[in-house]
C-alpha cells in the first residue's frame, strides 16, 4: 500500500489560525502589564513569540520523525520526563508560585516539566498498550492492574506540586486510550469509582479544592473572595455582548480580572469580541478536537491510533476544561488555554503535540 505523504491540512489549518489568532489575543490581553512595568509587557509578548517559534521548529521535526522511531525509544522518552518531575520534590529546587511548585528557572527561563511529562505519559502509554494482546481474561487484568501503576505514579507526582488539573486531563487521556485500546469498560468503571473515592479523600484533605467545588455550585458566595475570579470573568463575557467591544478594549484585564494572560484569557477574549467570537473560538477547538479523533480513527496501526488520540484529548481537553471553569459550567481550574495562553513550556507541548498529530496523518489508510 502506497503511503500518503501530505498531512492533514484541513487540521493543519486549524492548529496555524489557532497558534496566529491566538498570538493577537495574547497581546491584547498583556496589554494590562503596561500598567504595572511597560518593560514587562514587552519581555512577556517577545518571550511567548520566542516560545512560538521554537514550538513551531519542534512541530515540524515532530511532523516527520518516524513514529516507529517515537514507539521505539517510547520508556527512554518517559523516563527522561520523569526525572525533572521527581526533582521538583526536592525542596529549593523549583520555583513557587502561588502555593504551587511546578517550575524550574534555566537561565532565567522558567520551564514546567509537567507539561512534557503530560505528552510523555500519553506517548509510553500508547506504545505500551499498542504492544497487548486482548486475547485472555488474566491479561485483561494485569493489563489493568499496570494501568492503573501509570496512574498512580502519574497522580503522585502531580499531585505533589500541587496540579490536581493537569493530572485530571492525564486521567481523561488514559482513560480514552485505555477504552480505543480494546480493553473492557468494566475497568473503566472500576477506575471511575476508584476515582470518586479518590476525590473524596483528596477534597478531605486539601480544603481549596472544596472551595472551588463550593464556589461552582454557588457563584455568588465570596464575591471578594474565593468566587472573584469566577466572578470577574464572568463580568467580562457578559458585557462583551454580542459583538465584543474591540480588540484592546478589554476592561477586566486591567487589575480586575486575575491572571488574564493564562487561565482567565478567555474571558478576556469574550469582552472583546462578543459572543460571536467566543462562539468562533469554541468551534474551532471542536474542529479541531473532530478532525484529530478522525486522523485517530483511521490511522494504520495501534500505536498511531492512539497517540493521535492522545494528543488530540490532551489539547482539546484542557482548553474545554478552561471554557467551562471561565464560563461556571466547571469548577475553576489552573489549566491555561492550550495554543494561546502565556506558557512557553505549554506553547511547546502543545505544539509538539500538533506535529505529531499531523505526522500520524501523513499515514492513513
């Protein structure tokens, strides 16, 4: 069989107007910084255009890397990304922020290995499942039972930093490759009750977690408090109307609403460019999201399967996570909005993701 050479395009297209329109963005919503250090503002647009065009260079040569090559050296990939993630529990290692230790400082450059380990865990994860045999029963449950070993490791390590939402959508990731892999559903059922309890001991013991849950089922509690950003952000949509009020011409970023560069830039977008905007920018994730599960769905083998479907969750289900969390349909999260949000280890991922993506497109039956 004559295997096709050009990617995706039509995923191609989608991934280039989110990275180009989601760089304008970016700049409008930095544009709060001038108020505070206008040497600020500028370091923080050229750095995430830097980060831009490294994940750009990383894109292309993931395009076209043999994925044999990636299914090949998938636990070398795994373990070198672990490693970084056991070093944030050493104390005075990274960098803090805001209560969360997720960082390192290489040359003044912060980087957040999480965001690599996220893409390693789905990449070990899919050559580990692609190399089964649903044959037998017994294998079925050790299949499981190693699964379930990933997760864990996955989850202590996260949750160390603390970023219960980052190892959510690792969750999701797995759970997704686990059930394409061929797996029963019965262990995914398993794992959704293993993980209610789980939840349960985690809202016991880390009191702002239940907040945020609280915060959810009644917005209006804590307005200065605990619900402002849910509050702020919902302030910004709502009065960009239908139509918006103009690039630049965002309010809330500008000491009111927190964060507006990473987890609140929706908002932020949803003030300028309305509800039709908002409504673009939703439906371009979903293409996106439709057209990766289609490159997935038709890929020539297990592992190609699931990578593309992999990577497609990790990025569409973080930035719907973000969606919901800024318009109150989910508990707030910490998680940025993937291909627009300030982040430049994130940009890169995510980046690296797309390539991969459209390397497994290249592919198709």
């Amino acid at each position: 069989m004559r295997r096709k050479q050009s990617v995706d395009r039509i995923f191609l297209f989608i991934a280039g107007l989110l990275v180009v329109g989601g760089y304008v963005i970016f700049t409008s919503a930095s544009f709060g910084l001038l108020l505070k250090e206008g040497g600020l503002f500028a370091s923080t647009a050229l750095t995430q255009f830097a980060s831009i065009a490294l994940g750009l260079v990383c894109c292309a040569i993931a395009a076209r890397i043999p994925l044999s090559f990636v299914k090949k050296y998938a636990w070398v990939i795994g373990i070198a990304a672990t490693i970084p993630m056991v070093l944030l529990l050493i104390p005075d290692i990274g960098v803090s922020y805001g209560g969360a230790q997720r960082w390192f400082s290489l040359f003044g450059v912060s980087v957040q290995p999480g965001e690599i380990f996220k893409l390693a865990f789905v990449i070990v994860l899919a050559a580990w499942l692609a190399q089964g045999n649903a044959a037998r029963e017994i294998h079925h449950r050790k299949t499981f039972l190693i699964f379930f070993l990933f997760l864990i490791v996955a989850g202590a390590l996260f949750l160390s930093q603390p970023d219960t939402d980052s190892f959510a959508i690792v969750i999701a990731a797995g759970a997704a490759l686990y059930a394409v892999g061929g797996y029963p559903m019965k262990h995914l059922l398993t794992l959704g009750i293993v993980g209610l309890i789980g939840a349960t001991v985690l809202f016991s013991v880390r009191p702002y977690l239940l907040e945020r849950l609280t915060v959810f089922i009644n917005p209006d509690r804590d307005p200065l408090g605990a619900s402002y950003q849910l509050q702020q952000s919902l302030i910004a949509i709502g009065s960009g109307g239908l139509t918006g009020k103009g690039f630049g011409r965002s309010v809330q970023k500008f000491d009111r609403l927190p964060e507006p560069t990473s987890d609140s830039i929706f908002a932020v977008f949803g003030e300028e460019f309305g509800l039709i905007g908002t409504l673009l920018l939703v439906l371009l994730f979903t293409g996106l999201a439709f057209r990766g599960l289609r490159i997935s769905a038709r890929a020539p083998d297990a592992f190609e399967r699931l990578l593309a479907l992999g990577c497609t969750t990790l990025i569409t289900g973080a930035a719907f996570l973000n969606f919901s969390s800024m318009l109150g349909l989910f508990p707030l999260s910490g998680l940025t909005l993937p291909l627009i949000s300030h982040g430049g280890t994130a940009m890169i991922a995510a980046l690296i993701e797309v390539g991969l993506i459209l390397n497994v497109s290249r592919h198709l039956k």
